[in-house]
C-alpha cells in the first residue's frame, strides 16, 4: 500500500475532494469536512473512527489517538502498514461514511433560519 493507492481511494468517493494543508499533509474532504489525512512527508493516515473501533485501535503498535482530534474519536496510525489495506480501506470508508452524514447540506436551510431571526426581531 502506498500514498498513490490511498489517494485513489480516498477521491472515489461521491464528492470526495483533496488539498494540501498544514505543509505536507493532504487533506480529503466532504463537503469540506476532512474524513482523511495523508500525511506526505512521514507517511501515515489520520481518521474518525467509531467509539468501538477506536478503542481496539489504540490498543495495536503503531496507532494511537491523533493530536488534538483524538478526543473526538480520530486515530493516527504511524504507518500506512500498521494495518492489511482491506482493514484500512474499510476504515476510511467508514470515516467517509461518518463525516458526509455531518457534512453542510445544501444552503437551503440557511434560508429558513434566517426567516425566523428577522420575526423575532420584528416583534421586539
């Protein structure tokens, strides 16, 4: 498994997108929302995980919980081989898959949050 293989990966999500942050580290996104993180230049990958599999991932060498995400349930793995590349094809697909569901919709909604403010301010 290597950088390249993960990349494509990574986009053959719907709506899946990737930038370069931070200096060296690229980014996949939903709806601009990160669900991934590549790290370029010491490959290793960062996720959001379920509370369950984050809690049997830390217990493995090689993956712990990731600098200031790690609260929210976001493993770094310091290898991109601390696990087979099924395992970690189905832990990014779940990560993809936990980040679009909180991803922005559609602007629509702003539209009806904004209605309300302005009653309210009509009424004072």
């Amino acid at each position: 498994m290597d950088v390249d293989s993960m990349r494509a990966y990574c986009l053959s999500f719907p709506y899946a997108a990737e930038n370069l942050q931070w200096g060296d580290d690229l980014c996949f996104k939903i709806g601009g929302k990160i669900f991934a993180i590549v790290s370029l230049d010491n490959p290793r990958i960062c996720l959001k995980c379920t509370p369950e599999t984050f809690a049997e991932l830390i217990e493995r060498e090689d993956i712990h919980p990731a600098p200031y995400v790690g609260r929210y349930k976001w493993v770094m793995l310091d290898r991109l081989d601390a696990v087979r590349w099924d395992e970690l094809r189905e832990l990014i697909r779940e990560s993809y898959e936990m980040v679009a569901a909180k991803a922005p919709k559609k602007r629509s909604g702003n539209k009806r949050k904004a209605s309300k403010s302005r009653k309210k301010s009509k009424r004072n």
